[in-house]
C-alpha cells in the first residue's frame, strides 16, 4: 500500500510560494498570475497505517507552520502542475524522511518519493503556463509529475540490450564525425573524435557507443578542464597590472625552461608552484604518494606548547555542472574542497566561495538558447552550497559574486577550503 500525504506551508510562513509568485509576476513577466500555493507531495511504501501516522506530524510536517492534506485540497479554477526529479537523481527531501521514518520505526527504511505540487491562479493563457513550467523544471534533473495516485514505488529496469557497436566509426570522414557528435549529443569536439578514431583504427576494431560516452565524460570541461587547458595562442591584456603578472608569468616560463608548452590557464596556476621549488623555497610542502590538498607543515602553539601541524588547501571549480543543474553544481563543488582534505584526516574548518555570473536582473526572455536564466542560477546556486555547507557545519568567511556579461556563456563557481590536523594524527604508509 502506497500512502499519500500533501504538506503546505500555513499562511504568513508560504514565502517559498510568495518568492516564487513574486519571481514569475515581476521576472518572468506573467502579471495575469495572481496567486500561487506550494505543497510537497510524499508517497511512502513499506509502513503501516500506525507508522504513517506517526511520521506526519513528526517527519512530513511541522503542525505549527504546515497544514496537511489526505487528498489535494480544492481551489476552484486553479492550474495544477507537479514536478518530480528524475528516476535516478538523488532526492535528499525523500532520502531524509524514509531515514527518519526508519528511526521511528527501528524497522526496515521505507520507500518514499517527493513532487512539488504548484497551484496557480489568475487568467493564465496556455503560453503563461509553459512559461511558468520552464522556469520551475529543470530538464536536467526534474520532469513533470503525474497527479494520478500510485499502487507502488518500485519500479522494474527493464533487461538491457546488447551494447551497441559504432560500425564503420573508424572510416568516417569529418563530416560524418561532426554528425555523430551532433546525433549522439557528445561534448566532444571534432579533433577528439579524430583522436579517438586514430586509436580505435590503431586497435583494428571499432568502438562501443559505452566506449566513446565514457571517454566523452572523462574529457568533458568537468574532468578535464578544457577551459583550463585550452591553448592560448594571442592574448591582449589592457589593465596594467594584469600585464605585469602575465610578463612575470613568461619570465618564470623561460627560467623553467617551458617554453616549448602551450600558454594556458592550466599552466599559469601552476607555474608559481614549481618555480618556488626550483628556488628551494617550499621546504614547508609536505609531499607523498597520496596527495588530495596541498599540505604544509607548520609549527603551531597549543596552550604553550608547540607542535607540528599539517595545514591543508583545497579549491575546485564546478562551472559547466553548476550552469546546468545549480543546487547540484554548487553543492558538489564545496562537497568536492571539503572531501579531499578530509580524506588527508583533517578538518577542515573554513571556506570561501567566488562566483561569476551574468545580470541576474535582466528579463528572463533575454536568455540564451539552450540555458537557465541568469537569476535562476544564481540564486539555486546559493542554495546548493549553502546546503552542502550547512549539513556539515563549515563556516563560509567570503562569499563573493562577480557579475560580468562575460559570464553569460559560462558560470563560474569556484570553491576553497582550509583545514588543519595534529601532524601526528596522520600516517605515511607504503602502498602494498
């Protein structure tokens, strides 16, 4: 048995409604909108009537600010929609209420899944709807909801197929690999198709479509970082001091003797490091075969008493993953600074977030084919790291969001962390 429940915020405390209603009205542009309620659906399967009860005012609901509901509640002439993530995407609101029913019930965690239920009032036209639609749903990670009830949760995989070979890959020419990019939506572009089809000729066969997907991701901006590793064949600097530290950059090139590798950002983050190493001047790294954040060794006074510390970095840019899905994007991106440090047995204690985008203020109708709107990213964005940060208890010292036309065609999301353990709490071990 499946049981059903809707959750609504009670009146003066519906300002996710209010926000959103407010954001559509005045951002999107649909001033015939003149009401809007949000409830959370939960389905849960694998309890009892007792149990369910039990869990809708303790884990559905909070009864001094939420109303419930057994059956979505009436209002006459409104529009309903409800959205749900998509099968596979991780959904922390369900994941958190099965826990917390399993730590009711002591018992097995029942299977549970949320939508968000949107109730919309005033003279919509069939194109305000869509509108409204394309702003709530992200395609990238959620989908519209049916309103139907469920008689279970589980769902059956279905037996997968052969996996499919790309015949003839190996003999296409540069059209038929711009086609291929094209049908197959990969990231890839045409010099490393060519690339791939010089190995797979080299091997004497042709590849699965897993093989060229697999290979697509791992060469994405995410993984590999084009951006940052894209060939700077001209660069024209205006601002002074930004000439200054690009000459300096190709004089520290020269010295290292560098030369003959290509100009890019990649390098340019690097360069400081290995310079002041070739001077003898980081004799404070602490280095080894397992190295996830930068290291230091400091000596630190403890109530009077020195000791030897390890003092951890760690920084990540999650751009492309955080421009088309934000909360996620954002979330992983401090989620990917704390995980390393932490992995070095530290912890980490302080943060700092920079970001780049476009007007968040401009109409939503001015957004680029094929992206979010600027204001939904950043402020989903927010939210995400935040998320993140917050759960684990990590204090953010600086935030700050560049705002820049520049960063139209790409967000920038940039994330930073600092910790610190006894240096004895860690040991060096040989790999066996």
């Amino acid at each position: 048995m499946v049981f059903r429940i809707y959750v609504e915020k009670r009146p003066g405390f519906d300002i996710q409604a209010e926000q959103l209603r407010t954001e559509l009205t005045d951002i999107l542009g649909v001033t015939s909108l003149t009401g809007l309620r949000m409830l959370n659906r939960y389905d849960v399967e694998g309890i009892d009537d007792r149990l369910f009860a039990a869990a809708t005012p303790t884990v559905f609901s909070e009864p001094p600010v939420d109303l419930t509901y057994e059956t979505l509640p009436a209002d006459d002439g409104a529009t309903v929609f409800a959205v749900e993530y998509l099968p596979g995407q991780f959904d922390q609101r369900a994941d958190s209420a099965s826990e917390c029913i399993q730590l009711i019930s002591q018992g097995e965690r029942p299977a549970v899944r949320t939508a968000t239920v949107y109730m919309l009032r005033g003279a919509l036209s069939a194109s305000d709807v869509e509108s409204i639609k394309r702003y709530v749903i992200n395609p990238v990670e959620a989908r519209e909801a049916s309103l139907k009830s469920v008689t279970t949760l589980h769902t059956t995989a279905p037996t997968p197929s052969d996996v499919e070979v790309l015949t003839d890959f190996t003999a296409l020419d540069d059209a038929g690999l711009s086609r291929l990019i094209k049908e197959r939506g990969l990231a890839m572009d045409l010099a490393d198709a060519r690339f791939c089809q010089r190995h797979f000729t080299d091997e004497g066969r042709e590849p699965t479509i897993t093989e060229i997907k697999v290979i697509d991701t791992y060469w994405s901006d995410h993984c590999r970082h084009t951006t940052f590793g894209t060939e700077l064949d001209e660069v024209a600097i205006d601002d002074a001091a930004v000439r200054e530290a690009f000459d300096r950059y190709l004089a520290m090139r020269r010295e290292l003797g560098r030369e003959n590798r290509p100009v890019c950002l990649m390098d340019m983050a690097t360069i400081g490091a290995k310079w002041l190493a070739s001077k003898g001047r980081l004799t404070g790294l602490d280095e080894s075969e397992e190295i996830n954040a930068c290291t230091v060794k400091i000596t630190v006074d403890v109530d009077g008493h020195d000791e030897d510390w390890l003092f951890l970095f760690k920084n990540e840019t999650h751009n492309h993953p955080t421009e088309i899905e934000p909360f996620g994007g954002a979330a992983t991106c401090i989620g990917g600074c704390i995980r390393d440090p932490l992995s070095g047995r530290s912890y980490v204690y302080q943060a700092m977030r920079v970001t780049g985008a476009g007007d968040p203020t401009v109409p939503v109708d001015t957004t680029l084919e094929g992206k979010l709107p600027q204001r939904k990213i950043v402020t989903t964005a927010a939210q995400g790291y935040s998320s993140y940060g917050n759960q684990i208890g990590l204090a953010t010292g600086e935030v700050h969001e560049i705002y820049h036309p520049g960063y139209v065609a790409k967000r920038m999301e940039v994330g930073a962390v600092v910790a610190a353990t006894p240096a004895d709490h860690v040991r060096r071990m040989p790999v066996i």
